[in-house]
C-alpha cells in the first residue's frame, strides 16, 4: 500500500487544523453569544417588572429607583403578574399563568409551572405592598440559542470545502518545483548520472538535491573505477592466456604423441575457453554502461552475409551447414558493430550445441534477423531463464558460459527491439527472432 501523497498530507493537515481553530473559536463565539442572550433576557424581565410596578401607581411619579431588588443595565418589557401583601393576584398579562408560582419573592428564578420551565425575575415594590413576577419559556432561549449555534456553522460549514479546495490549488503550486524535480529524474536512463538540477527547487528540497548530486557523482566515479577495472583486467588476462596458448602450441609440434598430446590439447581448449568467457564478460560490460547506440539506415542481409562468412570456415570443420536466407531489401534502424557481435553470438551458441550434419541459417526480414538450427533447442519452460546471464539450457551442449544469449538480449534491449525463442528447423532446435523497428523500403 502506497502512502499518500504530500499534496494530501498538508491538505489535510491544513483543514484538520483549520477546523479545529474555527471550532474553537466557534465554541468561543456560541457561548459569548448564549451568555448575551441571558444577559439581554434577563434585563428584559427586570426592566419588565420595573415598567409595571410605576405603571401600577398612576398617581406617582414612575421611578424605577422606587422599587427595591437587583437590577441589569439592557432592560425591557415582558409578560407578568402582581400580587398584593396578602398573595392575590391584582393584574396579570393575558398570557402564560404565573399565579401558580411558588418561588420566594428574591430576584431571578426558575420554576416549572403548568408543565413549561420558567425563568422568572420576581419585585418587591413595598411603596404598594405589592410584588410584581415577571416570566419567560425557557424554550425561547433555547430556541435562540440553537439559531446562534446554525448561524455559528453554517458559513463554517460552506467555507470548509472552498477552503480546501483552495489549499488544494495552493499545495499543488508550492509543490510543482518539487514535482518538476521528479519528472526530471523520472525521464532520466538508468545510465545518466549528471547531476540533477536544482535552480527552481524549494529551499527545504535543496539539501536533498546536494545529496542526490553527491550520491550520483560518487556512483559515476564508482562505475569508471569498474569500467577501468574491467578492461584493465580484461587486457591482463588476454596476454598470459594468448602465451599460454602459444607454448601450449609449441609443446604439441615437439611432443610426440600420447597422453602428453592429448593433455595439451585439452590445456588449449581450456585456455580458448577462458579467451572466449573474457571477451564476452568485456563485451557485456561496454554493454551494460552503454548509454546510447549509434544507429543509422543499413541493409541487413549483408551484414548477416558478413558474419557468415567470418563463421564458414569454423563450421565447415564442423560439418554444419551454415547459409543466409530472406529479404535483399529489408532494413532497419541499428548499430552495425552491435548487430555483429550480437550474430556472432547466436551462431557461436548454434555452432557449439548443433551435431555434425546439422544446418544453421540466418533469416533476414522486414527490419528482423533470426538464427534457426535443428540442434537440441530449448525447452518451452527454460527459454525465459536461459537469457540471464551464466544460465545455460537443460540440454546444453560443449563448453560454453551461459553469456551468449544475455548478450544478445541486452543488445536488443539497446535498440529497442523485441527478443524471442521458439522452434526452429523442422519443428526441433531453436529460433533466435530479434525485430527491429521496420523501416519503409527505399
């Protein structure tokens, strides 16, 4: 499972943590809000008992200083009932029945009355003998307080996905350098080691470039160090084994024959043997550091020509057919060094498992070449495992390395072409097919 995204990570982050500072202030707001309501509320009930204590006593003066009892500076009028010393009730508003209260003339209270929760704010006027109670639902606040609390979210609510869809755009443009610098390494060969560039990258990504550019300098020098290495080791090797190979000669001409003879000839197989493995690890060395081919328009039958001719002689000793059959015209896009070594591949591997009397052919097509012979092939479930490298077949015949055909794949590869294996000749032995990129015929 892959993790998600950076892009994703700061979005969510950033409206995880908006929504949290915007609940939190919400919640701020709410309560500051419900907390002005009651303020507001209750200053309407005193002021209300206020108002119908002077309204009582047309005769005076209306003082609110007259009435005794606490006070809020926000009042208005509300609904009420007046009682006189004894407890009767003298006026009452038309609606909401408070007479049936209970509580002590002290200030504000809550009561149920008739079922409905009450706040109640209660007057002492002992100018009148008489005392006012003034009420309100407590659903009203209720009520309110929950349009506040709608009204608190509502905008929240709707500004979330703007917002997040905002950050979305933004994230996505702070972090275009950082994709820039990733498409640019991601459109990169697996052999191009320059070093990355950097110029539009954020301040936070530049010490990761530097150490990708240190990293990638340290593997390019790491890569020359072996490169050396290989064909310094390559050219040590060829020079004892060519002696070798020469005194080996030598004593085979002056020895008569015997034991001796046929041990020396077995010291020169050995030693042609090591010759042929040191080339091919060579060759697949250039190979594998190899970062582009120089490919150009050629016909391919006479390079597949060329090649058979370089062979004929080694399998004439062998007494193996050897010919080139297919299209004068065909071509393709390739490197004619390459093209070479990679037939001199295949018809080395045929030359070593084919049997006496047996035939190879080089077959040229429409920007293809295949070698076919009726050696004992490969198997179906093998062919996929023999082209990596020092894996050799089931029923592989002579001396070989098992490089041949990784050779020849990483050749393909370069150019781009399609690897194959099947049948070849008569339903036995094995086809070899490369397919170039076909060129239109001149």
């Amino acid at each position: 499972m892959s993790a998600p995204s950076l892009r994703r990570r700061i979005l969510l982050l950033g409206l995880g943590s908006l929504a949290l500072g915007l609940a939190a202030m919400g919640g701020v707001v709410y309560v500051s809000a419900v907390h002005e309501v009651n303020e507001l509320f209750d200053a309407e009930l005193a002021e209300s008992a206020r108002m119908l204590a002077d309204l009582r006593s047309p005769g005076q003066e209306a003082r609110s200083g007259d009435a005794t009892g606490p006070g809020h500076p926000y009042e208005r009028k509300l609904a009420f009932v007046m009682r006189d010393e004894s407890g009767a009730v003298l006026l009452q508003s038309r609606f909401g029945d408070l007479a049936d209260s209970r509580v002590p003339c002290q200030g504000y209270d809550e009561e149920r009355i008739g079922g409905v929760d009450w706040k109640l704010f209660c007057l002492q006027v002992p100018e009148q003998r008489m005392a006012v109670l003034v009420g309100q639902q407590l659903a009203i606040r209720s009520e309110l307080e929950g349009r506040i609390l709608i009204a608190q979210l509502v905008p929240y609510l709707l500004a979330l996905p703007l917002l997040g869809l905002l950050t979305w755009f933004a994230v996505g443009r702070a972090l275009a350098p950082l994709s820039a610098l990733s498409r640019q390494i991601a459109g990169r060969s697996a052999r191009n080691l320059e070093p990355v560039s950097g110029t539009d990258a954020p301040e936070e990504i530049e010490p990761l470039v530097a150490e990708l550019n240190r990293l990638l300098l340290r593997v390019q020098r790491t890569i020359d160090d072996e490169k050396r290495f290989t064909a310094d080791a390559a050219h040590e090797l060829r020079t004892p084994l060519a002696a070798i190979r020469a005194q080996t000669e030598l004593a085979l001409r002056r020895l008569p024959g015997g034991d001796a003879t046929f041990a020396l000839g077995k010291v020169i197989q050995g030693v042609d043997r090591g010759a042929h493995l040191v080339d091919q690890l060579l060759a697949l060395s250039r190979l594998d550091h190899a970062e582009e081919i120089r490919r150009e328009s050629l016909a391919l039958r006479p390079l597949a020509e060329r090649s058979v001719a370089q062979w004929r002689e080694r399998f004439a000793a062998a007494q193996v057919a050897l010919g080139v059959s297919g299209d004068e015209a065909a071509r393709a896009r390739v490197d004619a060094a390459l093209v070479e070594i990679l037939l001199d591949n295949l018809l080395s591997n045929a030359l070593r498992h084919v049997a006496a009397g047996g035939r190879v052919t080089i077959e040229v097509g429409d920007g293809a070449l295949a070698v076919e012979d009726d050696g004992p092939g490969i198997p179906e479930h093998a062919r996929e495992r023999v082209l990596q490298r020092f894996v050799r077949g089931p029923d592989a015949r002579g001396t070989g390395s098992g490089l041949g055909l990784s050779i020849v794949a990483r050749i393909a590869a370069l150019h781009g072409a399609t690897l194959s294996l099947s049948t070849g000749l008569q339903g036995r032995g094995l086809r070899v097919a490369v397919d170039f990129i076909a060129e239109a015929r001149a």
